[in-house]
C-alpha cells in the first residue's frame, strides 16, 4: 500500500528479511536501499532547499550503492529537484518514523 506521497513502505527496516527469497536485507551491517524506495535526507543541502529529514525517492542507484540519485517533492507531486547524493547523506525510513511536514521558500 501506498503513502500519500506515492512511496510504497520499504520494509528495510526489517533486520533478516529475505528479499527475492535469497538476499538478506541487511548486508555487512548496512541496510540496502533499492530503486523507489523513499530515503530521509542525513544534511541539510541548502543550496537545493533542503534539510536533514527531508524525504525523497531513489531513481538510480550508483556503483552497487557508493551514491543515489533521489528525487525530492512537494506533497502535491512537484518536483523539487533530483539530486545526486552519496550514501552517507541518505538513510532507510525507520520503522517507527513519522512524516513532518514544512514548506519551501519560493523559487
């Protein structure tokens, strides 16, 4: 089932759950984020308007995950911008997260 956002929940916070039946999620100690999977922010990318927190979407995974390309959106579906960010600067949504929401300077 889908949020309002459109993300469907990733399920990566599940330590041991097998994916496609024979990967483990959790691999070397770092959760695997895959493509469509909704990520929080870690930094604040000021020069995108952005702050840690912020939650967007993978549309591209980098060399097995050294990088994404996350695309970031209003609530009503405008993107904000698509940004490439190095692994360090995104996370899996925790289970027991809520969505905040503030708004965006103007353009």
């Amino acid at each position: 089932m889908a949020d309002a956002r459109g993300c469907a929940p990733s399920g990566n916070w599940i330590a041991g759950q097998l994916r496609h039946g024979s990967l483990p999620l959790i691999l070397l100690g770092k959760a695997m984020i895959d493509e469509h999977d909704c990520v929080v922010l870690t930094q604040d990318l000021p020069d995108e308007g952005l702050k840690a927190g912020d939650i967007g979407t993978v549309v591209h995974i980098h060399e097995g995950g050294a990088a994404y390309e996350v695309e970031f959106m209003t609530l009503a579906g405008e993107t904000i911008c698509v940004a490439t960010l190095l692994a360090r600067q995104v996370r899996p949504i925790a289970r027991r997260e809520i969505a905040h929401v503030r708004e965006i300077a103007a353009a």
